[in-house]
C-alpha cells in the first residue's frame, strides 16, 4: 500500500537544502541531509551521526555508557 502511494506521486527533483536554508550552517545542512536519506539502508547510522563535524563539540565517545547485557 505504501509502495504504491509513493510510486502514484509525480517524480520531482531535489531541492538542495542550502536553497531552502540558505543562513544555515553547511555542515548542519549535511548532517540534514544524511538523516533524512529516504532510503534507510543509504541513511547515516547513529553513531556515524553522532560522530559527525557538526555535533564534534557536543559529542565525546569516551563519555558514552555501555550497557553489557543488550
């Protein structure tokens, strides 16, 4: 059901996100970009996202807890 509603919409072309945000930062607009790949197997994993230039000020892997039973 899903399948078919998207392929019934009209093919359009991407829109870059610095045309649609054009005072955003370029590294924000990439990481954007990344999480919302429509296709989840092209999609950036979460710790690739986290890892990502524009969250390198926030985010320190040393300070991640583990949890041992999953």
């Amino acid at each position: 059901l899903a399948r078919n509603y998207l392929l019934s919409l009209p093919l359009c072309c991407k829109v870059p996100w610095n045309r649609l945000f054009p005072k955003a930062d370029s590294k924000a607009l990439d990481l954007l970009d990344k999480m919302l790949t429509f296709n989840p197997h092209k999609r950036i994993e979460v710790e690739a996202a986290l890892a990502h230039p524009y969250l390198e000020q926030y985010y320190d892997p040393t300070d991640e807890v583990m949890n041992p039973d999953p």
